[in-house]
C-alpha cells in the first residue's frame, strides 16, 4: 500500500432531495515524499477532499489509508495549513507556533521547545517579527506563520489548501519558492490543493485536476517531468513545460468552461449616453470623427505624480507617469505590488487627487470622478439588497436620462444577457456567487457606455476557471464596444491575453512607466488561441523577466519596512520600446 491511498471517497451534503454529492469516487495513491497539487475550482469540493485525508471530517463512502492505517480523526502527522490563516490574534509569532508545539511536544524541555520553535520561524524567515501579534504583521507574514506552525508538529505529510490564493503576485511566488525548498529539504510528502496552473507546474511531480462537481471526481493525472530545480522564468524556454501548461489548461477549459449563455433575444437599442455626445448633436460626433490627432491621444497621462504626507516627510508613489492612449485602445498596467497601478487608475477615476501633473481624457481634463469613467474593481462594490437587475439599471438611468423607460430597461437586459445572466437578473446580489457578482459588475460598466473603461485586479479574488471564464466574456463584450480600456493586474498571461500594449511599471516608490510592450497578437483572442501562437511565450518572457530584474535590481521593500518603504531610484529601462523614449516623444508633442 502506499505512503497514503484514498480509495472509492464519497461525501454529501444534505438530506432527502437537498442531498448533493459533493466527492464521487475519489482515487488516488500517494508515495512517500511525494508533491502531489491537485487543482481544483470554486465548488468541486477541494476543501472537502483535504479535509477528509486530515481527518476533520468522515466520508459518506470508501475510506483513506496513511501509512497503512484507516484515518479516522485529525493527526499532528498530517499538517494543514489553511487559505485563511486561523492565528490566534492576542498571540505573538512565536506564541502562536508555540501553541501547536506546546500541544504535541508537551513532554520536551522547555528550551527545547524554544529552540524547536526558533528553527521554524527562522525557516520561513520571520525571525525579525517573532514578537509581533498577527494585526501587525502582512498577509504574506501571516501565512508564513500558518506554515512554520504546521511544519513545527514534524508532520510526515503536509496538506495545503490554497494557502497563497489570497496573496499578492509576488508575495504569492516568494512563499512558491519557500515551499519548494521546504519540500525538497524537509523530503515532505506534500498534497497541495491550487488554482494556479503555473503554481502546480512548479512545485509539484504530479498534477491532478479535480472535476468540477457535483459528483467531483479527479481527472487524468499529469506527470512533471522539468527538472529540478525550476526557475519560473526560465521555465518558460522549456518545451516540456510549455507542452505540460498547454496540455493541463486545454483539460480544464475542456472540462470546465461552457459558453456564456447569451440570449440573442435581447438587443441594444440606438441611443447615445449624456457622457459621449448630446443626442443628435450630429457636428459633434462628426467633428470628433474628423479629427485623428484626438483619437491618437484621446486619453493623456502628463508627468503624472502622487505624493503622500508620512511622519518621515512626503512619499512620492508614483513619480512622473508618461503615457498616451489612443480612443478604442486596451492597456494592460502591470507590476509588483506597491508599484502604484491601482493609484494610477484611481487618479484617471477621479477618485484621487492628482498631486502633480494631470490627465487628459478627450480633451477635458480629469478633475474628479463621473460617469465617463466606468470602473470594475477587484470586489464589485454591489448593493447586496437590490436585484443584478436593480445594480446595473442605477447607473444606466444617470447617464441616459433621455431614454425612454423601454430602451434603459432594453440596455440593461442587453449588458446582463451578454455576460451570461440572462435567467439571474432579478437574483439579488446577496444570493449570487462571487463570480456572478463580477459580471453584473462587468455588465454595469459596460452599460454605462463609458469613454474609458477601468479595470482593478477585476478577477483578482476569483479562481482560475472563473477567471478564465470571465475573461472570455471581457473580450467579446469589448469586442462589441471598443471602448477604450485600462486594466491593472498582476497576471501576466491576462496582461498579455487582452491587450494592444502592456505597460510595465518600475518597483515603488518613485514608480514610473519602466517599458511598454506592444502585443501584435491578432483579435479576437481566446486562451486556447494564445497558447498556440509563436509569439505568446516570447511576449511572456519579455514581461516576466522585466518583473525578475525589478526584484533583482531593486529588491521591492521588505515586509519589515512595508509600512515606512524607503526611496528607490527607477529600474534602469530596457532596450525595446523605451518607455524613456515613449515619454520624450510625448513631452516634445504636448
């Protein structure tokens, strides 16, 4: 038998017709030292899968066998560490891994235990913060506490269920490497539960897709046979890998992604929004038309600048932004976090004041907020009491307060059809899922017919199905409008995948355009498409290894300094496409 077998799992939920079959038929047989990720989506049942071989909940049917033996209850031989962290928050660090050593250890000498615990908290580099409580510490720091203290019980077999989903981009790949230098020191059999391909690719020898339930059942599994150790970077010149993440993502997509079911029922009727032209002030719309130099620079960033007062005296976020768009373009604004993406798009909102420098968007500046600017963030910000319905149809009556009460209902209709909720408009937002929620927030963007269209991390909290998913749908609702777009993600492949150039931003403070890249890739786009081409895996290296030399060159602020970062000079800028010449060629025509 192996190290640990799960054989024939089933688990419900439910009685009598509310009975559903979350886990059916689960198989699996995992050798001693193992990396086994098993990726999984929002409702296939992965946390009831990783809960089963803990032992904090029985399954309906079958059973799991480690080391031979029935498990029948929660064992410190079997660590998990959670999404969330569960620290205790009165607890300092080294009192909250204490706590589980004190627990297992109980016998061990008091110094002893100190020491034991010292060990682990300086594996995951946390010795700078062992005195300090959880409210104190980052998401990043607060995790790494959560596996020092799995790790602290000695399990021979450590479970993981998506404990870096909730973080940052490059906190996210900071914590990847310590895991896998963990598992290759420690030789810890490891099962990980992600929804990051590229996650699962890098750490573990075997990836197993978890179908999506009811009735959840493990795919076919694929063998990773890159060699260690893996450099996410490098790994992208590797044809085995490329061959692997083609492979794993067309399963998924297979499996997982159905079209957005659209109604061609609904139409949009021809009306024009208060925000772009009055209605049938025809010379304006054609004046616009005649004009190509507003169309080339129709949104204008000019030595953009945000400073911020701090104790220490000002902190200049983000220092002297170049950048113009042309009308109907997608830019995609990437960088690590603290780089000031998200102040960028807050200032074009008109949610942030502008310290120095200022934005031009058709030819009015950008003042404050307004309907011209539709804006989706990373939570849709929806009201929970009123119907998808309701949530869109409050901004379609502000900027089309002309039309008559069938045509504002007929664009609401239109926009929710084509995100696929054409049979959940009148679900109230509380009764919708996460994923549901960012569509009716797509869906009301785009109904507002806005001049610019902003997006922040709009899929960032979503998994990768969903996330797929909805960008799917962003392209083809963008597709119909060609409204001119900003989206602000740490997703490198989604940066790639939906726009015309990727604007790369310098590590903060003192953040800058540091290059752009022109992404020639032909429209319409599909992920499918991308893996394909030629090209997609140079663009790729192109951004991920200018996000390597920000890390190298200027190591981003250490999370003991997070909150007072220090200034740093700009990364020095590459040789294609410029941004320094971007920004001249800019500064000499305005």
């Amino acid at each position: 038998m192996s190290f640990c077998e799960i054989k024939n799992l089933g688990k419900s939920y439910g009685e009598g017709s509310n009975k559903s079959e979350i886990l059916h038929d689960i198989n699996l047989s995992v050798e001693d030292g193992e990396f086994i990720a098993i990726v999984g989506f929002s409702g296939s049942g992965k946390t009831t899968l990783m809960n089963s071989i803990a032992g904090l909940i029985t399954p309906d049917e079958g059973a799991i066998y480690f080391k031979g033996k029935k498990v029948q209850g929660p064992s410190p031989e079997r660590g998990i560490v959670f999404q969330n962290y569960s620290l205790m928050p009165w607890l300092t660090v080294f009192g909250n891994i204490s706590l589980a050593v004190d627990q297992v250890f109980g016998s061990w000498s008091k110094q002893k235990k100190t020491d034991h615990v010292n060990h682990y908290i300086d594996m995951v580099g946390l010795t700078h913060a062992k005195d300090r409580r959880p409210a104190e510490l980052s998401g990043g720091m607060r995790q790494r506490v959560s596996v020092a203290r799995a790790l602290s019980m000695q399990p021979t077999m450590l479970l993981l269920d998506e404990p870096l989903s909730a973080l940052d981009a490059l906190t996210r790949s900071k914590l990847q490497d310590e895991i896998n230098d963990i598992s290759q020191k420690e030789k810890k059999t490891i099962i990980l539960i992600t929804n990051d391909v590229d996650e699962a690719i890098l750490l573990a020898d075997r990836v197993i897709p978890l179908n999506p339930g009811p009735k959840a059942s493990l795919g076919p599994e694929f063998v990773i046979n890159v060699p260690r150790p893996r450099d996410r970077t490098k790994m992208n010149n590797d044809e085995n890998f490329k061959k692997l993440r083609k492979e794993i993502t067309e399963y998924l997509m297979q499996i997982g992604i159905e079209a957005a079911g659209e109604d061609d029922s609904f139409k949009l009727p021809d009306i024009a929004p208060n925000t772009s032209f009055p209605p049938n002030d025809a010379a304006k719309k054609a004046a616009a038309v005649m004009n190509p130099q507003a169309l080339e620079r129709y949104v204008e960033f000019s030595q953009v600048t945000k400073i911020y007062p701090t104790p220490k005296g000002p902190l200049t976020v983000v220092d002297e932004f170049d950048l113009k768009m042309k009308k109907g373009e997608f830019i995609s604004l990437i960088g690590h976090s603290g780089c000031g993406k998200s102040t960028v798009l807050s200032m074009v909102a008109g949610l942030n004041d502008i310290s120095e420098g200022g934005i031009i968007l058709d030819g009015k500046e950008v003042t404050d907020a307004g309907p011209d600017r539709g804006v989706v963030f990373q939570a849709p910000s929806l009201f929970p009491w009123l119907s998808a319905r309701e949530n869109v149809k409050l901004g379609v009556e502000r900027v089309y307060p002309h039309g008559t009460k069938k045509e504002r209902a007929e664009i609401v209709e239109y926009y929710l059809s084509r995100v696929g909720l054409s049979d959940s408009m009148d679900k109230k937002a509380s009764e919708l899922s996460n994923g549901m929620k960012q569509r009716v927030g797509i869906a009301r963007a785009f109904a507002l017919s806005p001049k610019l269209l902003l997006l922040d991390e709009p899929f960032g909290m979503l998994d990768s199905l969903t996330r797929w998913e909805l960008q799917e749908v962003l392209m083809d609702v963008w597709k119909r409008t060609q409204v001119s777009a900003v989206c602000v993600t740490h997703d490198v492949d989604e940066a790639i995948l939906l726009a015309d150039r990727v604007v790369m931003m310098t590590n903060g403070p003192n953040a800058k355009v540091g290059k752009i890249l022109e992404v020639n890739l032909p429209r319409p786009r599909t992920r499918k498409a991308l893996l394909a081409h030629p090209d997609y895996y140079r663009y790729r290296e192109e951004v991920l290894t200018f996000l390597s030399d920000c890390d190298r060159k200027h190591d981003a602020p250490s999370e003991t300094e997070e909150q007072t970062p220090s200034k740093q000079e700009p990364v020095p800028q590459a040789t294609s496409k410029e941004a320094s010449t971007e920004n001249a060629s800019e500064k000499q025509s305005a």
